[in-house]
C-alpha cells in the first residue's frame, strides 16, 4: 500500500472576494442540535484532463491550488455566513453565526505520488487520508473558530484532492457539496457566480409555537437510558473501521435473502443494505435476545412531500430528521432472512410525513434529538446521491472520494453509504462500519454470509 506525507504551506486564511455583510444569522435548531457540534471530514480526488489543441473552454490553470483558492475567495461572497464564526448566546445551549468575513483556513500541499497509486478505480480505505487534511485542532471544539478548513494537495501526476473539515452546524452532506460544487462551477469559468444561488432560510426548520411531538412522545428520551453502558470505551485503541461493497451480485444475494417478504423485490437498495447491517451488528454485538436493537436513520427533508413549505433550491443547511427503528434483538436475528429487518425499515420510511418532519424538529429542539445510547445505537446516513459527480472543473474531473474514518469519533460511528465503482465498472454501495476488533470479524463473516450466498 503506498506511503507518504504531504509537504504543507502554512495554513491562511481567504476571506470574501468582495465586501459581505455584517450581520448576525440565526441557525435552525436542527443545525444546533449537540450531536453536530463537531467537524465533519472529506476528501475528493480529480484528474486533470489532457489539454486538446484548439480547445480553449476550459483553459488549464498552471496550478491547481490557487485556482481553488480563487474560486473559493469568490464563492465565500455568496456563502458568506461560512466565512463567519459560531457564537454562543447566554447559557450556552443556543448558537448563532457572526457573519464577520473573517474567512476559512487554506492550506497549499505537495505529494509525491500519483491518482493511479490510490488504485483504479478509487475507492475506500484511502492510504495516508490524514496527509490530506489540514489541522483543525479539537475536532469538538466549534466556537470562535473558521467554520472550514480546506487542504489542496498537488500529486506528481497532475492530479489533486481536497481535503475538507467542515462544522457539520453549517452544512449536512448535500450542503457541503453544494459548497464544494459552487467552487468548480467559479473554477471552471463559465460563470462568476454558482450555477445555484445558497439559501439561507434556516428557519423553516424551526420548532413550531409551541412545539408538539405529536406521534412521537415514546421518542422522549428517558434518563434510564445514560444507565445502559456502552459495548465498548469509545476511546479504546483496539476499534477498527472497514468499508463493505455490495455491487449487483451482493445486492442480488441481499434481496434473496427477503424474498420471503411481501413485496420485497421493489426493496431498495438502501433497504437492503441497512436491513442487513444493522441485523449482522446486532450480532457482532451480542445483544441480549430480550434488549431492544435501535437503528437510527437520517433521511433527507429536501422535497415537497416531506415539508410545506418545501426547502428551497440552494438550502445548504442541515436539512434531515430520524427515523427511528427498534425492535427486540432476539427478532432481528432468530431468522436467517432479512425479511423482518426490511419491512420495519421499509415502514418506518412510509411514516416520514409531513406532520412527522415537523414533531421530528419539535422534538430535537425539545430534547436534543431521539434516544441515542452510543455504541449500541446503529447509526445510517445515505449519503449515494448528494451530487458529488457533479463535481467537475471542466479542466479536472473527480474520480473518487467520500466521508473517510478519520478525525471525530462521532463521524466515524455513523455507518455512511457511498457510491462508487469497483474494478468491473460496476456501479456499488460502499458502506463503512466502526467496531471493537473481535465484534468486526463476527460482523464480517456474518455479512459476507448474507451477500454472497444466494438464500433457498
């Protein structure tokens, strides 16, 4: 596997192209839920296209770092509160954004390796991540500080990734990308401006007057639950990440394994996927067969059927809520089918109404969120169609990239499913897991079972 370091400039900071306003912006309370008070990382790699003669659209910068660097001082004119602070109001338990135009920290790097060294095509584990971002220091820490810090590393091929620690209070997934793609369209030179305009707008996910968790007052958390000792010290040296691929003939042996369900075959692939992980964890685990095995989903807010008024195009905020599985774990793993596990999931994303998006907010704005008993609480967030392909300099095109294991712990305990592309060109889900060791290799071989045995 390669090796090397990145040679890092210090960090600067870039603020604003031209003057922003000064102003004071108030986050909605699914951005200041405690559970997002923490960096989020990311990393992304592009190829640079072979120059055409005569072809003068998208003339090739000299170098690829200060073209980014260019295009983000530009973009922070429309994303402004980004290059702002967080500030904590009295008592601490609300924050607000200071647009003070201070700006985010940039970091120029060298690496001397290559695109084709990270493997074709690339995918997860990444070799050296870390050497492809900045330092953020505390990773917890979110006040006072650049809510970005972006790395761009030069490769010997021509080639460059950046690497992001994003404050998750800014931006969800979709967000992020949204920032990062209104940097490539500036890049580009099409336009001088994102091809979308951001949308603040955070208050339409904002606790109604007065709150009302109407249908969700079993998801009150209980002070019993802090009781529940965790499956393992969350900061025990002896946890390990892994990703796990399912491409068509996993998927195809997934699906075998529910087709004893009622109208499994117009089962999802997420479906499938979180039905099977979350079931083979619970193992790995060893739950006791009379405990309640949770699963905890984020689902996407962005849509009309989902919120009225529908968040707008442009919304780069925190625009998800939970849904919320239980069921006895002696449930979840007495049958060798997925059919039981598929159908809870499926339900519980049916339950994803209107009236349940807004009691879902009263209830993260009443108590933080849903029960979450660390470690034994399956964390899943889908995050295969937040529009990284649209990530194109017109000069550099992306080859790969997504949420690596590294940095907060938090981060690393949510299981992310990603798209990518395995050696056959296939088109797959790659989905990532944190565990202590010994439960990693029951989990392995208890997810391997399902997806490559065809179910009879």
């Amino acid at each position: 596997m390669v090796s090397f370091k990145a040679n890092r400039s210090d960090p600067e900071l870039v603020v604003p192209a031209l003057p922003t306003p000064r102003e004071t912006k108030t986050l909605s309370d699914v951005d200041t839920q405690p559970a997002l008070r923490f960096y989020a990382t990311g990393v992304e790699f592009f190829s640079r296209r072979p120059t055409i003669d005569g072809d003068d659209d998208h003339d090739q910068p000299e170098d690829p770092a200060k073209a980014v660097k260019a295009a983000l001082a530009k973009v922070l004119v429309y994303f402004y509160p980004v290059a702002g602070r967080l500030r904590e109001l009295a008592g601490g338990d609300e924050i607000v954004v200071e647009c003070t135009g201070e700006g985010v920290v940039f970091v120029e790097a060298d690496a001397d390796v290559r695109l084709v060294e990270f493997g074709e095509p690339i995918t997860p584990p990444y070799p050296c991540v870390d050497e492809f971002l900045c330092d953020a220091g505390d990773t917890n820490v979110i006040i006072g500080k650049p809510l970005l810090f972006m790395q761009v590393t030069r490769l010997k091929c021509g080639g460059f990734v950046i690497g992001t620690y994003s404050c998750h209070n800014m931006f969800d997934a979709f967000g992020h990308t949204q920032f990062l793609k209104a940097i490539t369209d500036i890049a580009r030179g099409d336009h001088d401006h994102p091809a979308v305009i951001p949308v603040w707008q955070r208050e339409l996910l904002a606790a109604r007057n007065p709150p009302n968790v109407t249908g969700l007052q079993h998801l009150v958390p209980s002070k019993t639950l802090t009781l529940l000792p965790t499956p393992w010290p969350l900061t025990d040296h002896d946890m390990v990440g892994k990703y796990f691929f399912f491409g068509p003939r996993e998927i195809a042996s997934l699906r075998s394994h529910a087709r004893l369900h009622q109208g499994s075959s117009s089962s999802t692939v997420f479906e499938l996927i979180t039905a099977a992980m979350w079931k083979c964890r619970t193992v790995a685990l060893g739950h006791a067969p009379d405990r309640k095995a949770s699963l905890l989903i984020t689902m996407n807010a962005r849509g009309r059927w989902k919120c009225d008024p529908p968040l707008p195009q442009g919304f780069y905020g925190n625009g998800f809520v939970y849904l919320v599985v239980e069921t006895m774990a002696s449930e979840l793993c007495s049958s060798p089918s997925l059919d039981h596990a598929v159908e809870l999931v499926q339900k519980a994303k049916l339950d994803m109404t209107e009236e349940f998006t807004k009691s879902m907010v009263d209830l993260i704005a009443l108590h933080g969120g849903p029960p979450y008993v660390p470690g034994w609480t399956f964390v899943v967030s889908d995050i295969t169609r937040i529009g990284v392909d649209a990530l194109d300099f017109g000069w550099a095109q992306r080859v790969g990239g997504g949420v690596p294991m590294v940095g907060d712990v938090k981060s690393k305990q949510v299981s992310y499913q990603m798209r990518c592309t395995n050696g056959s060109g296939e088109d797959c889900v790659v989905a990532s897991m944190f565990l202590p060791e010994p439960a990693m290799h029951t989990f392995a071989k208890e997810i391997f079972a399902l997806s490559s045995e065809i179910y009879k």
